[in-house]
C-alpha cells in the first residue's frame, strides 16, 4: 500500500511530542531544552484546554468527497496551514481495493493514512482533514508539509488507472493547490517515490505523469 505503517515506523508518528511539551516549565527547561520545548508547543497549541478550534463533524475539504474517518492513531491533530505550510502534493496507490484501503487506515495499528483515497470511479474519500497531518509518507517533514492522495489500484497493472480516476484527481489536486498556493508543476506535485528516505515505488510506471499534469492545469485554470 502507498502508505503503509513501515513508512510509519520511519518517524511521522509522534505521540511522545505531546508528553515532552508538557514537561515545559520544569526539567527540559533544566536542562536547556526550553527552546525545543517552546518550539514543540507552536504546534501543539490545540491540545491545552479550551483553545481547540472547533470543528464540524465529517466535515470535508473537497466538495463532493464522502467522508470516512481514519483511526486517530493514524494521523495527528494539527492546524495547517497555520502552524505547518502545506506546499506538496503526494500521489499514492494503494496496491489494494479500496475497501482495503479504508480498512487499514481506519486500524489503529496500521500507523498510517492519507488524506484521501481516489476510486476506479473517479469517487473521492476523504479520511483525514487537511488540518491534520497524516502518516502517509514515511518522512516527518513531508507529511507535515503534504496532503496526500491515495489511487485505489496497483502499480503494475495499468488498468487500475482510469479516465474517471486521473480527470477527479486532478480536480482535487488543482483544488488543493489553489486553497494553499501551491505551484502546479512536478517539483510541487510529487509520487510517493520522491519522497526522501521513502522504500516505495508507487505511483509506479503506468501512471501517466504528463496527462496527470496537464489535466491539473486544465482544471486550475477554471
């Protein structure tokens, strides 16, 4: 799968950078951490009571998308863009079905997730707010600083790609770039093999970069 918890285990998932942050004040100020520590907080400022912004239950980012939540294991609570830039896009597939797909992202042992999973059909599912940051790329930075886009089907079979899938990704995609100023262009739109550090492949041969491209600037240009 795109995202799988390997890529997890590789340092996106952060639960003890809560614990730390609540130190402040005490021992990591003692020890000459208060830097980090204050640093740590900018992000985690949503966690201290009564200051959570609120938010609508299965509200959606994309217009259209079905909502089905990941497990919160799978991903970490945030309020991108104004605590993390977001300035990627990350392309996935899922090397599965999509019912699969849904199923590992919604176990908490998985320990990964994108934002969203594209279908055959062109259907969007969106699993995790763009707020939020997802575990889906195997690299800490980038996860913080991407949404990513899973495509239900393999790397190898060509078939899983289809007109209805590539036309509704690039729609997202080109929404995602609009909302956050993000240039349409490969250094910006990215497969999960670009990624540094990653062990993965996907989205592989048969996915057609430039047709993919060419249908988000189309769709941007709207």
């Amino acid at each position: 799968m795109g995202a799988t918890r390997a890529g997890a285990a590789s340092g996106d998932s952060d639960r003890r950078l809560g614990r730390r942050a609540l130190l402040i004040g005490g021992a990591a100020a003692a020890v000459g951490t208060a830097a980090l520590a204050r640093d740590e907080l900018s992000h985690l400022w949503w966690r201290l009571p009564g200051v959570e912004k609120p938010r609508v239950a299965g509200a959606v980012d994309f217009r259209g998308a079905r909502w089905v939540a990941a497990s919160p294991a799978n991903y970490r609570r945030a309020d991108r863009p104004d605590d993390y830039r977001i300035d990627r896009v990350v392309v996935h597939v899922t090397q599965g079905s999509y019912r699969t797909a849904v199923k590992v992202f919604q176990d908490p042992a998985h320990e990964a997730a994108a934002h969203y999973i594209v279908r055959k059909d062109g259907r969007v599912t969106q699993l995790i707010r763009e707020l939020d940051v997802a575990f889906h790329a195997g690299n800490r930075s980038y996860n913080e600083r991407s949404v990513g886009i899973e495509h239900e089907g393999f790397v190898e079979h060509a078939s899983s790609f289809t007109d209805a899938m590539y036309a509704s990704s690039a729609r997202l995609t080109a929404t995602i770039c609009g909302r956050y100023g993000i240039p349409v262009d490969r250094e910006h739109i990215i497969g999960h093999v670009e990624v540094p550090g990653t062990d993965h492949t996907d989205p592989g041969r048969y996915w057609d970069w430039d047709r993919y491209m060419r249908l988000v600037g189309r769709a941007s240009a709207k």
